[in-house]
C-alpha cells in the first residue's frame, strides 16, 4: 500500500490524499520451516542420490538400460555355474577371476555409461556453485560421487559372486566343502573391491574433465578399451614359442603339439611369457588389477599370463593410479567451485 497526494484544486485548496491499493500474487513459493541440517547429512543425501542414480532409479525407463542390462550380463556366468553344479560337476567359475574378459567388457561399458550421469550434468549446468554455498566443503561433493560410484561398481561385481558361492553351495555335500567355498570366496570378494575402487576413481575424474556427457563418456571408454586391448596385443607379441616332448614348463601355455622324431613321440608347442610379458600388464588398469590378484596369491588364470618377480612394481602402481585419481578430481573440483 503507498501514499501519495493530488495537487491542490483551485484556489489554494489544500491538497487532497490518494490511497492506491496492490496485490500480492501467490507464485507458488513456500518458506521452509523444517529442521536445517548439517554437513554429514547433506554429504549422505547427495550419496544416496548419486547412487540412485548410477541406476537409473527416479527416472524414466531409459535411464535403466544401461545399468540393468550390465548387472544381467555379469550374473550369466554364475547362473550356468548353478546349472552346472544342479548337474553334478563341480564349480566351473573362479571368484577370484570371474571371467576376466567379460567382467573387463562390462564394467567398461557402465562405468563409462554411468559415471558421467553422476557429474557431467551438475557441471554443464553450472549448479556447483549452489551446493558450495550451503556447509559443504569443496572435496564433500567429489567424494560423494566417488562413494556412490564405488558402491555401484561393487554392486554389480560382487552380487554375482554371491550368486555363484550361493549356487555352488547349493550342491555342495557337507560342511567341509561350504567351508571350503567359503574361503575361495572371501579372496575373490577382495578382488571385485580393488576393481570397484580403482575403476570407479579412474572413471569419475575422466567423467569430470566434460560437462557433455557424450564427450565424458567417450573419453572413458576410448582409454579403457584403448589401453586393454593394448595390453592384451603386447602380452601376445612379447611371449616366446617353445617346443619340447616333456611337460610345459610353468607359466607356459599350451598351443598346439605336432609329431615327434619317433613313432609314437609328440612335440607340443607352448608360449612362455617372458620379462617383456611380465611387464606388459602395466599399461591397464585391468592388468594391473589382475597383476596385483597373481601378486597377493591369486592361482586362476586371468588376462595376464603372469607377474614373475614384478609383483611389487603391480601394487605400487596400482596405488599410484589410486592417488592420481583422487588428486585429479580434487584439483577438478577446486577449480569447478568457484567458477
């Protein structure tokens, strides 16, 4: 409501006041009157948000092809597993391994596919700068995301693995052999946890580098398929043929065999990896993770055919991928909060 007055009317009459009305418009807006919360619990909502988002959960029908069809793909092999051991053979599926090829293939696709829906859109639209003005320090949004990502990527490696123990159990007689599941089990759960860790970080800071989903995730899955199918070219090329009547040695793989000088004699041929095969899984993260599984214990063949006296080289370099990619998207995201 304002107040204002007419000019005086003829002959100096003094002036008359004029009272003008306005109207309020209800657009909607709400004041909020709940209880304000702190940091942790902004930090848990945007987890529990990011990681339903990895899954497409709260969004339409699309946003879940991707992760459904990836978490499908990876159960195939437990469930022929369980087929198997219905028919009376034992487990044909290892836990620390787990078909490495198609557990690579897989988690390649969802990362690449995922990670840039957890970051790519809040920096295309430039919102960042409205989650750093509430008590939420500039590493509490990265290792948000991080989290949520890591729990996914765990989601899809380890249920399988728990379908496989629970389907191979199933046919197991007695409490020796459930035991015995038991323990191959645990290492092979180890294993899913350095790949979820160490792919999800590599994944979430090439994410970060684009606020274009497309170029996000073309960048992860260029790098990733690049540098394991690179791998896998190196480990082939570098390895030696021999040829022998005895048994392989170890570490060799056998190829072919053909006959022999005598009669009733065969020469078999085998590739024996050498110090440049050994060296080849370091150009991967998938090698590496592989060479690390070889390093710690690990017995079942995997996409490198073995480490030799590497192994320690394997793990440093393992820790150092880790630790560049979480100062990556420190630095990412210390430069993202102020722009």
């Amino acid at each position: 409501m304002s107040l204002s007055t007419e000019p005086g009317g003829p002959g100096g009459a003094p002036p008359r006041a004029r009272t003008e009305t306005g109207v309020i418009h209800d657009i909607g807006y709400r004041r909020y009157t709940g209880r304000r919360v702190g940091r942790a619990q902004i930090v848990r909502a945007l987890y529990w948000h990011s990681l339903r988002s990895a899954f497409g959960l709260g969004r339409g029908a699309k946003a879940k092809i991707v992760p459904v069809i990836a978490f499908g793909i990876m159960c195939l092999p437990a469930i022929a597993n369980a087929v198997s051991v219905a028919q009376g053979n034992g487990r044909i599926v290892p836990y620390d391994t787990y078909q490495p090829q198609l557990r690579a293939v897989v988690m390649i696709i969802f990362i690449a596919a995922q990670a840039p829906e957890l970051v790519s859109r809040d920096l295309r639209s430039h919102v960042l700068p409205l989650y750093f003005c509430r008590p939420l320090r500039r590493l509490d949004y990265p290792l948000a995301k991080l989290a949520a990502l890591i729990m996914a990527c765990l989601i899809v490696i380890e249920i399988p693995l728990l379908l496989l123990y629970l389907g191979t159990i199933v046919g197991a007689h007695g409490g020796t052999g459930i035991w015995d599941q038991t323990k191959a089990l645990i290492p092979g759960l180890g294993v899913g946890l350095m790949w979820a860790v160490l792919l999800a970080a590599i994944g979430l800071v090439l994410a970060s580098l684009s606020g274009r989903r497309a170029y996000a995730t073309g960048t992860i899955a260029i790098c990733f398929f690049l540098s394991f199918i690179l791998s896998q070219v190196l480990i082939q090329v570098t390895q030696r043929n021999v040829t022998h009547a005895g048994p392989p040695p170890p570490g060799s793989k056998f190829i072919g065999s053909g006959p022999g000088p005598g009669p009733h004699e065969f020469i078999q041929v085998t590739q024996v990896p050498t110090t440049a095969t050994h060296l080849s899984g370091l150009v991967s993260p998938f090698t590496i993770l592989d060479g690390v599984r070889q390093w710690l214990g690990g017995t079942s063949t995997g996409p490198l055919p073995g480490v030799g006296s590497y192994g320690p080289l394997y793990g440093a370099l393992l820790l150092v991928l880790l630790a560049a990619s979480l100062a990556g998207l420190a630095v990412r995201y210390r430069k993202a909060g102020v722009a």
